[in-house]
C-alpha cells in the first residue's frame, strides 16, 4: 500500500511539473496574454494616430504588431509618407522596432 501511493504522489508531481514547464514562454512565440495585449494596445495606438495626423490620414495604412515590433504595409503616394507614417508609429511607447512594408505608388 505504501509503494502505492508513493508511486501516486510521484505522478502527481511529475503531472504538475511538466504542466507548468509547458507554460514557460519562449522567444518565438506569443505566449502570455499580457503579450498578446500590450500589442494589440500598440496597434490600436499606432492606428490612431496616423488616423489622426492630417497628413497620413487619407491613406489605407494596415498596422500589425508581435513581441513590440510594429509592421506598417499598404500603398502609400510619396516616400514623404513613407517615413513619416514610421516617425508616427516609432513614437508610440512600447514599439521596438518598425518593418516598413509601405508601397511608394
């Protein structure tokens, strides 16, 4: 009886232990819900403002974040536009980086 539940309490933890280990975040994905938010808070940031610039806003800019890093892409008219709409988006706090895939038309 006693080997029994030895052997029972060592499942057990051996169960939780590798449950917890497979929670453990890696760099090569979204894993933890604050990450998952604090981007979607960058994107609707980004967004907003480049709505709200009167220089930017007439363009269709699609903005798209994951781990801090912010990717701009769409068409835009001048390479004027191009840069600013970066400007824009790197002045958002939390952004790490920004992949400019704006198209020059």
């Amino acid at each position: 009886m006693k080997k029994i539940n030895i052997v029972v309490r060592f499942l057990m933890l051996f169960a939780m232990i590798t449950t917890f280990a497979g929670c453990v975040s890696t760099g090569t994905h979204e894993s933890t819900t604050g990450e998952y938010i604090e981007d979607s808070v960058i994107t609707t940031k980004v967004k907003s403002l480049l709505a709200a610039d009167d220089f930017l806003k007439s363009f269709d800019i699609n903005v798209g974040t994951y781990q801090g890093s912010v990717q701009l892409s769409g068409f835009v008219d001048s390479k004027k536009t191009f840069t600013r709409a970066a400007e824009v988006a790197m002045g958002v706090k939390g952004v790490k980086s920004i992949n400019n895939d704006l198209i020059v038309k």
